[in-house]
C-alpha cells in the first residue's frame, strides 16, 4: 500500500503537473490507436515514455528537458515497447469487454481480471527497464531480475495492480476522461513500487 499511498500524496501535493501528465498521456494514446498498424507499437513506446517522464518528474522534482539519455539506450526501450504491446492490447480487450452488451456481472470481472493482468505485467516490463536503465546490463537480464522480483514481492505488486486496476476501470466509466486521472496513478505508483523494492534489494542478484 505504500507505493499507492506515496502516488495519491504525489497526485494531491502537484495536482497541476499531474493533470498535465494526464491530458498527454490521454491524447497521445487515443490518436495513437487510430494508427493503423503500428497502433499499439506506438502506445507501447508512449506509455514507457510517459512513464520515463513522470520518473524524472518525480525524481528531481522538476520536468526534465534533456533526453539524450534516451537515445543511448533505444535498443532497450524499442525491445520492452514491442514486448509490452500483448499487455496494451490486454489493456484494450479489458475495455472492450467492459462495454460490451454483455451483463454487467459478467462482464465487469472479465474486465477487472485482464486490466488488472494488463497492469501487473505493465508494472514488471517498466521496473525491467527502469533496472536496465540504472545498471546497463542487458534488457533481457534486467527483465528476468523484475519478474522474478514480482513473484518474490508478490504481495506489493498485487496491491499496486489492483488499485490501479481499478482506477483504470472506473476511467472507463467517464467516456475516457477518467484517464487524465488514472494514467498519472499509475505512473507514478510505478515508479514508487520500484523505490520500494529497489530498496528493499529486491533486484539484488541471490
């Protein structure tokens, strides 16, 4: 709870930048679901750019204008991109069925039960990067160090998923605008659920 908690403190304290981050997040990723193709490439590589954001927003609290690092570490942030987008279909499909004609105690489990694997996997994916990011070592083995913290860690990440989960499923409710609040959560309880376990060495080798 303790990640979710520092994210609404996060949220009420820079409510401003937050609601920025949100509007972006939001539009970035409904035009981008319009692109035939290379759709869901592109909210892919928007969520983790996003994400990248409000970490540095977080971190030095301020909005970063340099970028060059990024540059240096494409190959990573383009292999994690292309592994998440089976999440941000998830992600969608959860929307989907949500708003199907199907009846609501059906549907809204189906629904809760993907976004909030759609979540869980979006939150290991970032950590993955995030460590490969910190260390330089190679994507693949930062990746397999964050799942294997999720599974170690399991009863944090659960609360963070299903919190955010949540949110998300209730933003579609909203016709969407609910996602200028939902996304910003759930950034920035990412990157405090990777403080917490960075600091508990849960990425440590064993």
């Amino acid at each position: 709870m303790h990640s979710v908690k520092q994210a609404l403190i996060m949220f009420r304290q820079n409510w401003k930048d937050s609601l920025i981050l949100g509007v972006l997040a939001t539009l970035f990723t409904f035009f981008s679901q319009v692109v035939p193709v290379i759709g869901a490439l592109l909210i892919a590589v928007g969520l983790l750019i996003f994400q990248e954001l409000a970490n540095l927003r977080l971190q030095k609290g301020r909005w970063e204008r340099d970028f060059t690092h990024l540059q240096k570490e494409w190959v990573a942030w383009l292999i994690t991109a292309v592994i998440l987008m089976p999440t941000g279909i998830l992600m969608g499909s959860a929307f989907g069925i949500i708003h199907s004609p199907q009846p609501l105690v059906q549907s809204l489990p189906a629904g809760f039960g993907l976004m909030s694997l759609g979540v869980f996997f979006y939150f290991i994916l970032s950590h993955g990067l995030n460590l490969q990011l910190e260390t330089h070592q190679g994507i693949a083995k930062a990746l397999d160090r964050a799942a294997l913290s999720s599974v170690k860690n399991l009863g944090s990440y659960l609360v963070a998923t299903l919190t955010v989960a949540l949110a998300l499923v209730i933003a579609t409710y909203l016709r969407g605008y609910g996602l200028i609040l939902a996304l910003p959560l759930m950034f920035f309880t990412c990157f405090y659920l990777y403080i917490e376990l960075k600091n508990k060495k849960a990425f440590d080798k064993n």
